[in-house]
C-alpha cells in the first residue's frame, strides 16, 4: 500500500470450477474487499456481503474492466478482480498491467497484487493422471490477438522439440476449420500414436475426459469449455491413468547410482 | 475406491511454500488418512494428529517411496503423498505412476488422485506480475533423467517459437557450468534484451526477486531454490511490475471490434 491511500487491486484466481481447489489466500483478499470485478459467472462464485459491491461485466471487456478496478484503487477503494483458474495464464493478470500501462501515471503507485490458482490444464493434467510430468508447453490457441501463422509455427517447433502442449481455447463456432488443421501439424510434429486428452468442463459437474492416439482425434472432439493436453512421444496408459515418464528415453532412473530423480528436490 | 479393499493413494501438492496457499482439497484428503508420505521437509509440513503415521525420507528415492505409498494402499492404508508445487510439474506424481506400471499387476485397481497445487513458476509469475501471460513452456533443466544436448535443443526451439520459459531446477553443484551454457543458447535464441526473473524461495520467508536482462544475467543469480523465468521479446516493465502482454505484435487489442478478448472466456 502507499502512503497517499489506501486502495489497492488484488486479481484473484479462482481455479478450475471447483470450490475446493480455490487457495485461501483468495478469501482472504475477497474478506476485505470492497468491490469485486469480473467476468459474469465468475462474479457468481461470490458470496455476497454488507459492504461488498459485485460488478460482473461480458466477457471481450477484459481491459475496460481492468481499467475500471484501477479507477476504483486509486478512489481508495480495495478491489478484487476474479479470473478463472490462474489469473497469470490467458486470463485478467496480464490486461490489468496492459490498462496500468495505458492509464494515468499515478496508477503505477497502486498496490496491485496476483494471487495464483490451480489453471486448467493442472486440474485436467492431475484428473487423468500427469500427462505434465515431464517438459511441456501451454499455448492459446485462440487466434483473436495473434496471427494464426505464428500458432502452427510453434506447434511444429515445440512438437520438434518433444515437449508435451497444453491448449486453451482449442476451438470456438467463429474458426472451426483451425482446430482441425491444429490436429494436422500435431500430427505430422508429434507423430500418430502420440496421446491427446480433451478435458471439459475439469472438476465441474458433468467433466468429461477422453483421451485418444491422435490419429483418432476429431475436431469435435474439442469446444471452448475444453482444454486439451498431447501428451509426448513417451506418454503411456496404466490401468486408467495417462502419465508420462520423468525420463528421456535411455535415461530410465538408475536405482544404483541413486539417480533417480529428477524433481525440484535434487 | 476398489470393492476388495479400502485403500487408497492420494498424490497431493502443498504448493510452493505459504499455507496460504495449499487447496482444501488437499486439506481433506489429509484429514481422512492413515499414512502421509514425501521428502523430509514436505512431510514436516503436516500437522500430526493420532492415528496418521508420517513417513519422512531423503529426496533422490522417488519411486521407492512411491512403491512404498502403493504397497501401504495395497494393504488397506489410506496414503498421501506429499509433494511440494503441483505433484504433476516435475514432482511426485510421474513417480507414482512409474512405479505402479513397475509394480504387481492388482496395484492398477487401486485408487489413485492427484490433487493439483501452485507450482513453482506461477508463484513466481504472480509474485512479480504477469510474465507468463502469453504462451509459455515449463522446463527442467535438471540432466539426471535427460542428456544435456536434449535441453540445449529444446531452449533453442522454443526460444524460436517466441514463447517464454519457466525452468525448474536451473543450477546444481555438481553441474555449475551448465546453467552459464543455458543463458548463452537463450541469448542468442531469445535476445539479449529478453528479460529473465530469478525468483528464490517464493512466498517463502526470505522471497527473493530479482529481474534483469538477459544481457547482465550469471550463472550465479540461480541455485536450486530458484526458479527461472525467461519472458518473451514483449515482456516489459510497467511501475515495479514485469508483464507479458497479450497479444502478439501488431495484434493490439481493438476496442472498435470488441476484438480485445485472447481469455478462456471467449
């Protein structure tokens, strides 16, 4: 907080759906809010209170209500903006420092904090097992800020380079025909049999999880509710679980040398 | 659960240190266990109550004490595994799996959950802003379970495609050199202008931020407590905050359309 006032913007992940998966660092922050600002259904996740003012605004909006949080941070207000799953992944972090950056030098004084959340592809990665578990990449497939060239460049490039790939909005009504052709450079980058997972809806009611090698993967198979994770060349079933080794091939843990591992503990 | 036994395995991220920000899911699957095991410092995190029997043991042993948790499960014992971040991201969770695929066939009717947590890299992201706001890959630069000449290739072709890179276990001892070799492959595949942010010990007591550019990075800024995070040519500086716009450039958000929205919400 500064000196001057005592406003300050907190954006808020809320996770994959599910109420169980929201940190509670963020009900901390929402219990001294005086405003929250976001997207309508995600504004409905909030349980109303005396001194709490909701303000649910149409999704497309993000930097006009990024603008209107910092407005009311900088009146002294202490604002909450709400984002599905992490705000610092294709959701509300990065257009609130986008307003920041266009608006009034004054704001950049604001106490203006993210606080983490579970993001999609995590809560679909851990509900068919750890597609994850080794190097992987996420990637909006979304072609609205940038050109759709550049998205099949860095499909072919992170497929030549054997990561997994998570996708957030694989498919939307207004450009069917790109998924499909997504499907086809995955194909040719990542190879047939590789496994893909469309996870919709993860952790709500009615999930659906479906994974297939890619040769069998239809566009219809995603929609804007789906993220999609393929897996990488070394992914593998075991009994109902999906997950992908921690090693390269011909680098399989060494009990006798004691290196097996590979986590963040080494 | 099976019909024949009760027994279950629960693979649980603690995330990256604060208990602020661990899930109540993982709350609960806690409160109904029998057995906690993981590393040393992750299992003193768990408060101890009658009836849970906590199983510390030393890092590099990942599969044995995977092993360990399915044989309990097995045997009727409901078994938590704990993991620091997300047990998908380069933690416990591929370690289950491998061992259950190396284990007795009957381990594969077993219950097994992953609950997800905050990694590392996007505690990190919040803590300083947004850098990972647009496409982004997570790498382990650990060589145990990979060759080094595999890494240098995937950092190249990412760097390629443009897309920043969270990296998970920069710098060890018993390779100081690599990591200098890293951030030569990332100059020139990335610019020498491309900011990097050395986060230690995030949300931690301790936490420790530091942002520069590539150009003025060493080896030293980086141990195994710090996570990496290289941003795209975008990335910039706005008051204290580091952040990745949205949009690729020339792909400016239009008011006019309403074309501004690259979010899971469109």
């Amino acid at each position: 907080m500064t000196d001057i006032q005592k406003g300050w913007v907190v954006i808020a992940g809320l996770g994959p759906g599910s109420e169980s998966m929201v940190i509670p660092e963020v009900h901390d922050a929402l219990a001294e809010a005086t405003d929250v600002v976001g997207y309508i259904p995600y504004v409905q996740r909030i349980t109303p209170r005396d001194g709490l003012t909701l303000h649910a605004s149409d999704n497309r909006v993000e930097v006009d209500r990024a603008s209107h949080a910092l407005e009311m941070a900088a009146a002294g207000r202490r604002v909450v903006v709400v984002s599905s799953g992490d705000p610092g992944v294709f959701a509300m972090a990065s257009a609130v420092f986008e307003a920041l950056e266009a608006g009034p030098e004054a704001w950049r004084a604001l106490e203006i904090r993210v606080l983490p959340g579970i993001t999609a592809m995590l809560a679909a990665a851990a509900a068919i097992g750890a597609p994850l578990g080794h190097d992987f990449a996420a990637i909006n497939l979304s072609d609205n800020l940038k050109p759709w060239a550049l998205i099949e460049r860095r499909l072919q490039l992170v497929g030549e380079a054997g990561l997994a790939m998570a996708f957030y909005n694989p498919r939307s009504k207004s450009r069917p025909h790109q998924f499909a052709r997504a499907l086809e450079v995955l194909r040719a980058a990542c190879g047939e049999e590789t496994l893909i997972t469309f996870a919709r809806d993860v952790t709500k009611p009615g999930q659906e999880l479906l994974t297939v090698p890619l040769r069998e993967a239809t566009p219809e198979m995603a929609d804007m509710r789906t993220v999609v994770i393929v897996s990488n060349r070394e992914t593998r079933r075991v009994g109902p679980y999906v997950y992908t080794p921690r090693f390269a091939p011909g680098h399989q843990p060494d009990h006798q040398t004691g290196h097996q591992s590979d986590s963040k503990d080494t």
